[in-house]
C-alpha cells in the first residue's frame, strides 16, 4: 500500500498492477487502476473531478518515474472521466482511450450533463445550507458540513473544467501488447451504459469492471436491465479471478455471481408483477421483500453508505420502464 492522500488508498494486486480504492464520499469519485508497463503507465478512469486526478498523478511518482501513456475511460459518467484533463497536462503525448460507442455518449450526453450540473449543484448546496440550519444532532450538523464543503468544492472545479474527450477509440475490442505486458479493452454488450469497456488483463487474470460490477447495488439511471446479466455472463466466461471494480474492494467471480443472479432476479421479479398488472408503486412495495432474504445482506457491506433498500427502489424504477 502507498499513501493516495484522503480520497484514496492504493494497494498492489499483482507485479506492476495497483488499484486506488476511492473512500467513501458524498461527491463520489470511481476507483481506478494503475497498470505498469516496461515504458509506461496505463489509467483507467479518472474520477469525478481534476483535483481527484491529480491526487493519483502525485502519488503516481511516488510509484515510478515512468509517464502514464494510456487512459482508458470504461463509460462515459462523470465520476469516471471528468478528470481527464489532468493527464493531457502532466503527460502531453498520452492517449485517452474509449470505444466509439462511450466517445459519442461523452459527446452527446456527458457535456450536457456538465452544463446541467452547473445549474443544479447550487439548489443542492442551498439545501444543505437550509438542512444544517436545522439540524440540531452534533453529528448531524458534522456529517450536513462535509456535504456542504464538498458540495462547495465540486461546483468551483465544475466551473473550470475543460473536459478532454478520448483521442482514441475502438468498436468491440483493442489490444495493447507490451514485452511485458498484454491487455484487452472489450466491449461485451449493454449493461451498465451502452458502451462498457472492461480491461483485461488475461496473464494476470485479472479485469478492470467500471461500473458494470461494484460493491453494492448498481446505478441504473443509464443502464439496459435486460441485458446486463447476458453481458455479464460473457464476462465470466473470460479466465480471471479478480475483478477491479469501479467502486468497492476487490472481488472475485463468486461476487460477479452473485451481482448478476441479483439484476437476473430483479428483472424476472418485476417483469412478473408487471405482467400481473402491478403499479410502479405496488412493485416498488413487493420486490425488495421479494429480493431481501437473497441479496440485502451481501449488499450491505457498506453499511449505510449506499443503503441497498435505498437503491434497489431505483432499480426497480429503470427495471419497470423498461420491461413494462
């Protein structure tokens, strides 16, 4: 383990392969992995701010002297590339790596949402403001302040971001060889976003998910239900045993089955009520129950940082609309 400062803590996975582990945050930022080659470093993702970023750049030297070559984004949300522009700037001949489909959502989604943010995170920041008026509890007021602060300092990085889209980009699959080194970008099918790129690294045997596997319950916002599972199970078919996640610790294939068997049976189970005729309402009141016994322990090892029974209403919201 080396120091990545308070957002992150870094840890080796394998010779030349590490991974920042991003801390628990009210402003999220992903994980990210670091993989070294005999001439370089390759990133992937690069959070939700340049100030994130540029804590891995500084703890990168403290890693090697060698120059990040490659950026990989594995889908277009804002806390996995709005840090891009910090590489360009420490590294001038890197390349920022997505495939076609994720380039084009950047394009046509990303920098909207920026604009949207903008306007939005002030009405978030005087709710905060309004909610520690109110709050009397101690750790209440303590735990609304460091909403706020973080609140604060987004939108200020917000107004000075300069986004740096991918310089390069690929369809379904792209390989880097290296003396040392082989890694495959894959493109597997729609889960997470239309364009996940999972990194493979088949030596090692280990692969980089994004946000197609974290450590609780997805976000489905942008997600196509219905064929995460088939392209999850694509990813199961690869030959590793550790998955680096874009969020939460490290897991193996046993987790993978079970965050697929949990998107499989949230499917079935809302399509079934759906069917039946069951309200948004209705379904939102029966699944959870339905799931609970199966997945609501195995998704609350964040306690009550991404609460399952908080995330799995959102779930079935995006499930509902999509499967009605």
């Amino acid at each position: 383990m080396m120091p990545g400062g308070e957002l992150f803590e870094i840890r080796k996975v394998a010779a030349g392969v590490y991974v920042a582990i991003a801390a628990p945050a009210y402003k999220v930022n992903s994980n990210t992995v670091i993989i070294e080659t005999d001439d370089g470093l390759l990133i992937v993702d690069t959070h939700s701010k340049p100030s994130a970023a540029r804590a891995i750049v500084k703890a990168l030297k403290d890693l090697t002297p060698k120059p990040v070559r490659y950026v990989i984004n594995t889908h277009f949300h804002w806390d996995h590339w709005q840090g891009n522009e910090v590489y360009p700037a420490a590294y001038p001949n890197v390349e920022v790596i997505t495939n076609d489909i994720t380039r084009e959502a950047m394009v046509r989604k990303s920098l909207k949402r920026i604009r949207d943010h903008i306007r939005s995170v002030p009405l978030e920041i005087a709710k905060l403001r309004a909610d520690l008026t109110a709050a009397t509890d101690p750790d209440r007021r303590a735990e609304i302040q460091s909403h706020l602060r973080q609140a604060e300092a987004y939108l200020a990085e917000l107004e000075g971001l300069r986004p740096a889209l991918p310089t390069m980009a690929f369809e379904n699959t792209m390989r880097i060889f290296n003396r040392d080194r082989e890694i495959h970008l894959l493109h597997l099918g729609r889960a997470h976003t239309e364009g996940d790129v999972f990194v493979y690294l088949p030596k090692e045997k280990l692969v980089a998910t994004g946000d197609c596997v974290i450590g609780w319950a997805p976000f489905m916002g942008d997600g196509y239900p219905e064929d995460w599972p088939r392209t999850l199970a694509r990813l199961e078919q690869l030959d590793f045993t550790q998955m680096l996640m874009g969020h939460g610790e490290p897991a193996g294939k046993e987790w993978l089955r079970v965050f697929r068997g949990y998107i499989a049976d949230l499917v079935e189970a809302v399509r079934r009520e759906a069917a039946a005729g069951a309200t948004l309402d209705a379904v939102k009141a029966r699944v959870p129950d339905q799931l609970a016994p199966k997945y609501e322990q195995a998704f609350s090892k964040y306690g009550t940082y991404r609460p399952w029974r908080q995330l799995v209403l959102a779930n079935i919201e995006r499930t509902y609309a999509t499967v009605g």
